[in-house]
C-alpha cells in the first residue's frame, strides 16, 4: 500500500509544509503497476513543477517507494504562492487515484498546529 502524509501548518492555516509518500502499492507485478506508476507520475512531476514554474528549488529525497519534502517559504509571495497551488494540484491528482485505487492508496492530512 502506498502511504501519503500531506502535512499543514495548522488547520486554521492551510499552508503545505511537508509530504512524505511511501510504500508500493501492490496492484500488480513491479514494471506493470499502473497505480505506482501514477503515483510516482504525479508526485515526482509536481516536484519538477515547482522547481521550473515557481522558481524555488524543493529539497526532496527520493529512493524507491519513498519520497519526501520539507517545503520551503518561497523566496517571493508570488512564488509561494505558486508552490502552494502546484501541491494543492498534487494532492487533488493523488485524491482521484486513491478513489478509483482506494485499497492501494491512502492519504492522510496531518496538522502541525
């Protein structure tokens, strides 16, 4: 199963500060699992997008099944901004997965508060 930790500042503000994706989904055999696949598609794509549309270099380490970011104030509001819609974009992407794929997938919203 495949584990996503979205973490926010507090509920009152929503702000993203860190995810942590783990785990192997299990759907089926490794080079053919289509919900990794997807997962990784998604996750590892948004980290591409912040770095070349928001302009901020997120510091993420990866290793099979494993992926996680701290994620940084942006250098401007606007690039903050940005970098926020980009993981907010993330987690939609990641919820229609887990609707079709719920056994292999669950997302979890945590508060540092």
């Amino acid at each position: 199963m495949i584990t996503v930790n979205i973490e926010r500042r507090s509920a009152a503000e929503s702000r993203i500060v860190s995810f942590a994706i783990e785990g192997h989904a299990g759907f089926a055999k490794p080079g053919k699992d289509i919900v990794c696949a997807g997962v990784s598609a998604v996750s590892v794509g948004t980290v591409n997008a912040i770095e070349a549309l928001a302009g901020c270099e997120l510091p993420a380490s990866m290793k099979s099944g494993w992926l996680r970011s701290e994620i940084p104030v942006g250098e401007t509001a606007d690039s903050d901004a940005k970098m926020q819609l980009l993981l907010e974009s993330m987690i939609v992407m990641l919820d229609s997965i887990a609707a079709s794929y719920g056994k292999f997938v669950v997302i979890r919203q945590l508060f540092r508060e």
